[in-house]
C-alpha cells in the first residue's frame, strides 16, 4: 500500500500543497488567494477568494470542447421514457430553466426548493440553481407535508420547482397536494411555485397568481442565453436536510469551490472515471448520493450520467443489469440494500454483457462480508464499498483505486481513510484506539473540501452537533462505531445509538447481524435492541430468508429460530443470542434503503412506529406486526 500511504500522508501533512493541486480538475475565474484558512476552528473555507462556478464546470467548459458528446442519460421504467440529451442540449436546457428563475425574480444568495421525482427537469433545476449563485435545496419528492413544512422554513426559498406527480413501482404518486398542504402551514411559503406537468394527474389544484407553467415559461424564454454567476469558492452551492435529534430541520451547507474540488478529484481518484465514460448511479437526487454522483460529480468529470427513474425489480430483475449493457456504464454506484434485494433474485437476470463495467461501488449503509463476497463473484467485477454521510459529502473511507489500482479489496470493510480525512478511532475517554479494538470514528478538523461548511443558519449547531463529543484534541465525531485493523482497514460497526446495553455488555446490531447472515437461510436480516425489565435491553431479530418454505409452518419457524440462535452463540457467543427472531417477508426501508430500525423497535416494544414519510412500502411494517401478533 506504499503509493497510496504517501499519497494520504501527503494529504495531511502537506495539505496546502496537495489540496492546490487537486485543485487544477476544475476551472478557476480567478485562482484562490489561500488554499484553506482555518482561523476560526473549527470552521474552515477552502479555496478563499477563488472564483468558480459550479455548472460552468459541470456542463459549459464540456459543452464548449464536446457539445455532441452524452452527457445525461434519462431512463424511466415508469413511464417507457428515455432520452440522451448531449453537454450542448443539457447547457440549453440548464439556461431555459436559469432563464425562467431570473424571469421570476430568483437572484445570487436566494434560495430554491427542488421538490422533484427523477427526471430531466430536476437536473436542470439543480443546475440553473448554481448557474446564477442561487441555492438549492432538494428534498426528495413525496416527501410527507407536515416535514416539508419545516425545509420550506428553515430555507425560506423564493421560489419551488416540483411536478405534479411521480410515480413508484407503476402506480402514480401526486405530489401537489402535498406541496399545496405545506405552503398552507408554512410560515414563510414561497412566493411562486413552477411546477413540470407531466400529465399523471390532470386534476391536480392551481393556485391562481402563484403556481407556473414550466413547458409554457420554457417556450416564452426560447433561446435565451443566461451567463453564468462567478462566485466566491466559499458561496453556499447546497443546502440538504439531514435527520437530528431535535424537532429543528438540520440543513448542511456545502459551499462551491471546496465541493467541486473534492467530487472533480474523487471521480479521479476512488471512482475511476474519465471524460467519455459513462456512470450510472442508482440513488436519488432527493440524497446526498444522488447531488454528488447522479449530477455534479460524473458531469465534473465529463462522463455521461444515467439518471433512472424505476426501482430494481421493475418490469423484472434484470433492469439495472439491461441499462449497464445497453449505454456500456463503465462506473456503477448503488447501495447495499439493493443488493440484498437482487440477492433473492434469479441469478440469471445478471447474465448480460458486462464488459463495459470496471467497478461496482457501494455506501449507505453497512455492507456485510456474505452480500459482499455474493455481488463480487456474480459479477466479475472489482466491488468497493465506502463509507460517507451526508455531512461529509463524498466518501470517507474507500479504496482509492485511482490512485493505486492494487489495493487489496477485505469484505465487510469500506477500506482505508480516504485523502484529505485525519481519520482515528477514538476510546470515550478521547484517548486513540489499538488495532482491531473497537471506538468511535472521528475526523481531525479541518475537516477537507467537499465537507460541510455548517448547519444552514445555525452556526451553534455546527458545533454542539459535530464537536462536542471530544474537546481535547478537537474532533469530528461520525457518531458511528469503527474498528480499524492493523493494516489501516475500517469496519463500521453502525451508530452509537445503534449499540444495545444488554446487562452490561454493550453490542453493536452490526456485529449481530453478520453473525445471523452467516447462517445460509437467512436473505437479509435488522437487529434492534428491545426495552427488558431485567437485562435492560435485548436484541431481537426480524429475518427475511432466501426460501420461504421454511417458516410455512409455525414448527419450521421456530426450528429455523433455534438455528439461527445457535449460529450466534457459535459466533458471537450466549450474550449476543436474539431474545427472539421474527420471520417477515420484506423489511421497512426508506427509499434510499436505509433500514427503519426505530420503526421496527416501536413494533417490538408495542409502540406506535409514528409517521414514516419516507417509507418504501408500509405493507412491510404490517407485515412485521403480523409477524410479532403470531408468534
């Protein structure tokens, strides 16, 4: 791993120099005076008094050199649509749109809410957003009214885009209701709405003076041509709602010079992809994931992007495999739990030409070694997990193939810190885990390009939020649990909220769930800690398994039960045994796949799950009810 060590050591030790350097990806209206100022720890503003633009970058400097070239790759399962639009059709359509937001008063420094399902247009938005300085703020379409509400606030844009209407697994979903309900509650609802009607639900509301028609204001525009705004590298480019603790949206802010550099020089560096490639993304742009690799990071990068409006079993299983053979995606980038869903799955919907694909990657959530190990020897293909979060904004940990293409893949592990983080594990005294013990992961500010700036309008929480759990040193906690082996490799362990205190024993739902998948029955399975008057908690299991014939019985249930206790014991040990194991046939997720494991222990504990905006499908959570009553 030596060329890679001096490359990251690099990366700390000389961090001007190295960050100056991968600073030469993007295009600079005027260079930076400093590279990082770091006077006000633990804020930091990378590349201070450069000006750059972020779709400039993105999609004009492309357009100008390959107007022909692919540049986005719209496929819907939902509705039969797909169109390629080249880096000159989607510059043309990116200043429509910017042309519309200056027609509607949008100016640098204002804010615009994208409330979008996965088309072209919320593309375009994101990108005439950054074209004149304004600042977006996507949240993901369908979102719940009551939690729109509360981004509308906190953002308080001039201006929200949205459709009248996605549509999931076949069946429409209006989204304008939902949006109307908010403005309603709202205590600074926006001055006008343009909504894309795509024809799903023509009896949807229009409110007389504010709602606009796009397709009528993109044809008043015509061909008008809209500059982009330079901006200071430190200027807001994104604001992106992430979950907390308290009842107050938390909003992390991105800025734009730091953030091109650091997704420019991670397509280089961990994804392997270059001009005239193409990437395909399975995520949304309602995540952190979809910003950084559905949009900005591939088109940084000059590749054609695949945007996919669908789910990965619809019309069958061999979807997502179809699109990597028909558009050659050289670079793939989907979640575990995807995986796992394909996993129960015909193997044979995989046998396509794959030729064109170099890597397959993967983030989320944990990756677990036996799903690992499955998705790298059915496809052939290098599989490299990573770790980020949405603070972070491109990955953390990560095997940085780009940079040395030998690093030795270890399942279950998203690999070693990538460039630019000072990454340790720390004891909850402060003081620096061994090899292979177990600590909470933590980053040594500053933390580098590309991370957030701060929470949106609440400095204080920036602080109280990220840099409060040690003080001495100063550190950046991920509020996850890590171990790091003694060649540098991290396991992440899951949140330390995650962690069940079973008579004292403290025990992470990771650990217990590699345990019970490494039993050959089980597809997927969650772990959630459940209130007990003796122990104080105890870990409950709910399993899906690869074949369904053995729980029909509730003999076969129970017998499948005690094995995959046994399994545990053998592993893991008595202490770590599931007090109960409860089979279902799906488990609750969001849309982007994260497990609902609060939901799940609500269940189990006989409490009410509460309102689940976001939920993939909410027969799952009847399902584990069911399967709770039964037992």
């Amino acid at each position: 791993m030596g060329k890679y060590q001096d490359f990251y050591r690099r990366s700390i030790e000389d961090r001007d120099a190295f960050w100056a350097e991968q600073a030469q990806f993007i295009h600079w209206e005027k260079a930076p005076e400093l590279i990082c100022d770091y006077s006000n720890p633990p804020f930091v503003k990378w590349f201070k008094g450069g000006l750059t633009n972020l779709c400039y970058n993105a999609v004009d400097r492309h357009a100008a050199k390959r107007p022909d070239a692919p540049a986005l790759i719209y496929v819907s399962t939902e509705t039969g649509e797909e169109k390629t639009y080249s880096y000159g059709e989607l510059q043309r359509e990116v200043e429509r749109m910017a042309a519309i937001y200056r027609k509607l008063g949008v100016e640098k420094g204002d804010r615009v809410l994208i409330y979008m399902p996965m088309i072209p247009q919320a593309a375009f938005a994101m990108l005439a957003c950054v074209r004149l300085g304004a600042i977006h703020s996507v949240v993901f379409g369908g979102f719940a009214a009551a939690s729109l509400a509360t981004r509308i606030d906190d953002a308080k844009p001039k201006l929200v885009v949205t459709a009248e209407a996605g549509m999931r697994n076949g069946n429409v979903i209006p989204y304008k209701h939902l949006l109307d309900e908010a403005c309603r509650i709202s205590q600074s609802p926006p001055e006008k709405v343009l909504i894309v009607d795509r024809g799903l639900d023509p009896n949807f509301a229009r409110v007389e003076g504010r709602d606009l028609d796009y397709a009528t204001l993109r044809d008043e525009v015509g061909e008008a041509r809209v500059p982009v705004e330079w901006v200071d590298a430190t200027h807001p480019s994104y604001i992106l709602y992430t979950s907390g603790t308290t009842g107050k949206p938390k909003g992390v802010q991105r800025d734009t010079g730091g953030y091109a550099v650091a997704l420019a020089s991670s397509m280089k560096h961990i994804f392997c992809g270059g001009e005239g490639e193409t990437m395909f993304c399975t995520s949304d742009i309602g995540w952190v994931v979809g910003h950084g690799y559905i949009i900005y990071g591939p088109l940084l990068a000059g590749m054609a992007t695949v945007m996919y409006e669908g789910t990965p079993l619809r019309p069958d299983p061999g979807i997502w495999w179809r699109i990597v053979e028909k558009y050659r995606v050289n670079v793939m980038f989907s979640a575990p739990t995807a995986v796992r869903v394909l996993k129960k799955q015909d193997p044979s919907y995989m046998k396509r030409d794959l030729s064109s694909l170099k890597h397959l990657f993967l983030a989320g959530e944990p990756l677990d070694e036996t799903t690992h190990r499955w998705i790298h020897e059915a496809l052939g293909v290098p599989v490299i997990d990573n770790y980020w979060q949405t603070e972070s904004g491109w990955p953390i940990l990560a095997l940085c193939r780009g940079v040395q293409e030998d690093l030795p893949i270890k399942y279950g592990s998203p690999g070693l810190p990538v460039y630019g983080y000072d990454l340790h594990v720390y004891r909850e005294d402060g003081t620096e885990c061994g090899p292979n013990e177990k600590g909470i992961v933590g980053i040594v500010p500053p933390l580098p390009p590309g991370c957030l700036a701060t929470v949106w309008g609440q400095d204080e929480r920036f602080v109280s939020t990220y840099f409060s759990l040690f003080r001495e040193p100063l550190v950046y906690s991920t509020a996850d649990w890590g171990i790091k082996d003694e060649n540098g490799y991290l396991t992440i362990l899951g949140r330390i909220d995650d962690v069940i205190n079973v008579a004292g024993h403290r025990l992470g739902t990771r650990e217990i769930e590699e345990a019970i998948q490494a039993n050959p029955a089980i597809a997927e399975v969650a772990v959630v800690g459940v209130h007990d008057e003796v122990k104080g908690q105890v870990p409950v299991a709910f399993a899906v398994v690869k074949d369904p014939s053995r729980i029909a019985t509730r003999e076969a249930r129970r017998a499948l039960e005690e094995e995959v206790k046994k399994t545990v014991d053998e592993l893991l040990g008595a202490i770590a045994r599931p007090h109960r194991v409860y089979f279902v046939q799906g488990l609750p997720k969001t849309r982007s796949g994260k497990m609902l494991r609060r939901s799940l222990q609500a269940l189990a504990e006989g409490r009410d799950p509460g309102d689940l905006p976001t939920i993939e499908d909410a027969h799952t959570l009847e399902m584990v009810a069911e399967a709770i009553r039964e037992s």
